[in-house]
C-alpha cells in the first residue's frame, strides 16, 4: 500500500507513495541512517556516456498492475513504479527528508498565523500535453479530492485541517475558505492546526496535483475509468516521462517529456516491466535490465555478479501481522471497531507475537538483511525510533502463560486450545503471495502459533494475490481474522494516516480514546519542541505495543542491483541524490551481460 511524494532516485522509484512523511526532530538523518548498510550507496561505471538510449527497469512484483497510475488513486507500489515516472508530487525535498525549493513549489510557514504559502518555482512550467501548469491546477485537485465522487483513500487529515473544508465538503459553502489564491503561481492556505510533519516530505500539506483543463470536464466519480487516469498514451503529468506503449498489466515504455520542469532527460525512453522475483536473477545477469530492487532472500545468487554493482539503503518499510477487528464507516469517515471481534482479545494479539522468532527467520531465510522490527516507529526514523523497547521478541513460554490468561485453553488434551467456551477456536490468516521466501516464512509462522496451541489456517488454503489480498483486508472481510501485511512509511513517522481514527489504511480498525489523544499529540504544535515530540513518539510506541493491534515483525536492508552500463546511480534521498530520472546516463547501447 502507498503513501506518496514522488521519489527520483533510481533506487527508491518503486517505493510507495502514501505518506512520504518525515522524522521531525529527529537528529538522525536518514542518509546518515545509511551507516550500518550490508551495501555501498552509490557507484560510478567507467565510460563516457552515450546520448540517448534507452532505460530498461525491472519491477520485481508477483502480481500485475491494475493500469491505474494517478497518484490521487493508486494504491500500491507496483501501480506507484509506473506512475512515478509521469505524475509529480508538488514539492521536493532534501536529503534529510525536510522540504526544499527543489520541487514543482515550495512552502512557507507562519507558525502563529496557521497558513502556509505554496509558492511554484518557475513561472513557465507545462503539463507533458504543452499546456500551462499553475497554481489553478493545485487548488483544483484540493476541491476535488473533497468532492463525494472521490473513490480513492488519500483524502486525509492534510485535507481535512484546512480551513473551511468541513463546510465544503457538507455542501455548505461552493468555495474552501480557507484557500486563497494570491496569483498565478501562489496560493495561501490556512489550517486549524500546525503539524511539524508539515515541514517534512509528504507531510500534512496536500501535495497532490492533476491537470485541472482535463480533468475539469471529467466527473470525479469517472476518474478510475478515465483513460487520463491510467496507464495509456492520453496520460497527462508533470513527471520527467511520457508513455508511449503499454502492455496491459506487464510492461509501460516511456519517452522523454521534452516539458518537464527540471529539464529534458538524458535518456531518450525508458521500458519499465514487471519481472518475476523467480527469473530477476537470470534477467539481470544476462544484462536485460539495467535497474531492479533485488530480493534479499536470493542474495547469494547475484551479490558476485561481474556485471552489476549491488546497492543498499535501509528501507522506508515494515512488515507487520494485524487483525480484522471493527469495519470503516464511510458516511462517517472514520473506523469503528467490533467489540465481539474474534481477535478484540489484547492479551490474545500479544500471545500470538510472541510466537513468533523473526531473528531466526531473517537470518535463515532473507541472509540477515531482514532485522526484527521491535516499533511501529521503525529504526529509519533515527532517535524517534524507542531503540529501548523490547518488542515482541521470541518468547513461547510467555505465549502460553498469556493465552492460559485469557482463557484460551486445551481442554481435550489434543494440543489446540478451545475458546473461553471451550469450543473449537480457528484463527483466519490471509497473506500476500510474494516470494519463495515469504511461503517458507507464513508456513513458518503457522507452526509456531501451533506451538503454543493456536490453530492458525490459510484463509483460502494458499496466499492471496496482492491486489486482491488488499481489497478483502480493507473491505474488513468477515472470513479473515488475522493478516500479515507491508507499510513502506514514507519519510515521516507520524502514524496518524496509518494508525488514526479516521484512516483507511487503519485496516485493523483499531480505535480508542487513548490512541487518539496520543497521535494528536504528536501531530499538534508543542512537538515543534524536540524533546517533547520524542517524548510522545516514545509514549504512543509504548501504547502500540501493549494493544498490540500491530505487530511489526521485520524492517529491512533494501538492495539494488544497477548494471554496469549506467553511468552513475545511488540510494541517496530526495535533492541529495545525484541520479534522479531525467539525468541517469548510459555508456553503450546495450546492457552488460554477466561473463
């Protein structure tokens, strides 16, 4: 799933666009996060660069992409790959996640005022279509992010904090109050609260933007079957590419956007297409991709490779075991959870991560390079991270004395525990398919729940598809009482728009008067103090922990394999990095094969 600002450098294109947010206070950079990488961050390839050619990208995914590329909509990292190259998040950002004047706009802040200035940093932009780009097309795509058509999940609290949206979005005003156009190129919006997340990346300032002289006469509720909106030729962005040919599901080319605002790329196209996790190795070792992020559980297959150089950063992502506890109201915009739950036992969630020994299975099945995730608040985010909280580490004795706790007992001696009725108790887990790797590591987690005497089935008696898998988690299916899923964060570690009352990414559904103080907390103005807004980072990862409505269970290292024809590439972030998009450079014509 997404959360987005979209990313350049070639080795974090494929990372989800949902809430590039970002480490506020935090005096841990996340290029100095880099430190204890297995990997180097960057390489430069002998050669004198060609002019031209074309790009081939590799995205290792198990499952096709469903074609719909805006950002306003998409939500998940295959669809997000593709779309990066042609959609562009308004605003940049530096190396250390905080925005800059690298992007299409920059912001300023009056912190006693409440308003932020959106400024564009050029005043002769173009869509990739010739037409103008101004500041309309932002205020434009604000409005109709708030419209009821809107199908998509990005409508968030970065929306809903502007002033007057609530009377807009109820029908009681035809206008936001709370944005004012200066002119062409500035817009000034004024907000309920200030949020130190707003001066990170993707933080909570509406970043999104879309062609208002398209979109215009399209029906917001259209805009999914719009072929403006999906991975066709008619696509209009502000991205560094054009696309010229689809193959349904499988493959995009893309060409130079002569339009685009940080100059035309380099490279005259670029073929991005989806790649099986069992054949990347054969394909990048023969030299038919320049660019992929490689899986880290076939590491000893590649990492010797003559013909690639293997690249590392630490990821922006965890992985996680969550529950089906409650549904998302839609008319009321919020998560309402269901006290007669299968899984609304706390002492149940926490059993069931204790289970669990994802030392060992980082070790054994990812080569070290997946690490036990012990917060939701993950090690990337530097000292916001509460590097002194255990987490669930391995502990079946532990296990068993909280499920005897609460009731979960065997009563019929066959070494499966009943219910607190003593009747038959199964638990539902659902699961993307992935790699080889991951159906080692769910078939492994199955048996240690059976350990400690919990029946833990497959929902369906296999893992799910991805896009499908997230279709029933958010649709709260009532046949799925357990799941294992993936966040990438983005670069700011407010959990609000993964966690909070009114998010849709919440799928667990989880709500309560205590999590809600302590995410509002850490988003309102006395966290612009830096020891108070580690001290409510640290407050809300003791929280999560001891609910347990998540259980993170790995972050990761993640690795990039660059072919030895590319010029130069790195892992850097945002404006710090050397290799965005439009100025990768290639030395031959062809890839380099392996000897």
């Amino acid at each position: 799933m997404k959360k987005t600002t979209k990313m350049f450098s070639l080795a974090a294109v494929t990372l989800l666009s949902a809430s590039v947010l970002a480490a506020c206070g935090s005096k841990k950079a996340s290029n100095a996060e880099q430190e204890n990488l297995s990997f180097q961050t960057e390489v430069t390839n002998e050669g004198t660069p060609i002019k031209g050619g074309q790009l081939n990208y590799a995205i290792v995914a198990a499952s096709a992409s469903t074609g719909l590329l805006m950002d306003e909509l998409s939500d998940n990292t295959v669809d997000s790959s593709f779309g990066g190259l042609v959609d562009e998040s308004m605003f940049g950002y530096d190396g250390d996640r905080k925005l800059d004047d690298s992007g299409l706009a920059k912001v300023d802040f009056d912190l006693k005022g409440k308003k932020l200035t959106v400024t564009l940093t050029g005043k002769d932009y173009k869509w990739s279509d010739g037409q103008p780009f101004t500041i309309d097309d932002y205020i434009f795509t604000i409005e109709k992010m708030a419209d009821k058509g809107y199908t998509g999940v990005r409508f968030d609290e970065r929306f809903t904090n502007i002033v007057g949206m609530d009377d807009f979005v109820a029908g009681k005003a035809d206008k936001i109050s709370g944005i004012e156009k200066v002119d062409d190129y500035t817009a000034v919006l004024t907000v309920k609260e200030m949020t130190p997340s707003m001066m990170y990346a993707g933080g909570n300032v509406p970043a999104y933007v879309m062609p208002k002289h398209i979109f215009k006469d399209i029906p917001v509720a259209d805009w999914e079957k719009s072929d403006y909106a999906r991975a066709t030729t008619k696509f209009v962005g502000m991205g560094a590419f054009k696309i010229k040919e689809v193959v349904g599901g499988e493959s995009v080319t893309f060409v130079a956007n002569e339009n685009y605002f940080d100059g035309k790329p380099k490279v005259d196209s670029v073929k991005m297409d989806i790649v099986s996790p069992d054949t990347i190795v054969s394909e990048m070792k023969a030299g038919h991709y320049d660019i992929a992020e490689m899986p880290s559980d076939q590491l000893d297959s590649f990492k010797d490779l003559s013909n690639i150089t293997v690249l590392g950063r630490l990821a922006s992502s965890y992985e996680y075991v969550s529950f089906n506890l409650g549904k998302y109201d839609k008319d009321a915009n919020k998560n309402v959870m269901n006290p007669d739950a299968k899984m609304n036992d706390v002492k149940l969630r926490q059993a069931m991560g204790y289970a669990l020994d994802n030392k060992t299975a980082g070790d054994k099945l990812y080569n070290g390079l997946y690490h036990p995730a012990t917060s939701l608040i993950i090690s990337f985010f530097g000292d916001l991270h509460d590097s002194e909280l255990e987490g669930y580490t391995y502990n079946p004795e532990k296990a068993k004395k909280l499920l005897d706790e609460a009731g979960y007992k065997d009563v019929d001696g066959d070494g499966i525990r009943e219910d607190k009725n003593g009747k038959p108790f199964k638990i539902s887990l659902a699961a993307r398919k992935r790699t080889e790797a991951n159906e080692a590591l769910v078939q492994q987690y199955i048996n240690w729940w059976k350990e400690v005497g919990l029946n833990v089935e497959l929902y369906t008696g296999r893992t799910i598809e991805l896009n499908s898998f997230y279709d029933m988690i958010q649709a709260n299916d009532a046949n799925i009482d357990a799941y294992i899923g993936g966040w990438s964060t983005g670069y700011d570690p407010n959990p609000t728009g993964l966690w909070g009352p009114e998010a849709q990414f919440n799928m667990s559904r989880y709500v309560s008067d205590e999590n809600t103080e302590l995410l509002k907390a850490i988003g309102s103005e006395e966290s612009f103090d830096e020891k108070k807004n580690l001290e409510n980072y640290k407050k809300w990862q003791k929280y999560a922990f001891e609910q347990a409505f998540a259980i993170p269970t790995f972050e990761s290292e993640t690795l990039t394999a660059v072919n030895k024809r590319v010029k130069y590439s790195d892992t850097l972030l945002g404006s710090a990095s050397k290799a965005p998009l439009n100025k990768v450079e290639l030395t031959a014509d062809q890839g380099v094969a392996e000897k």
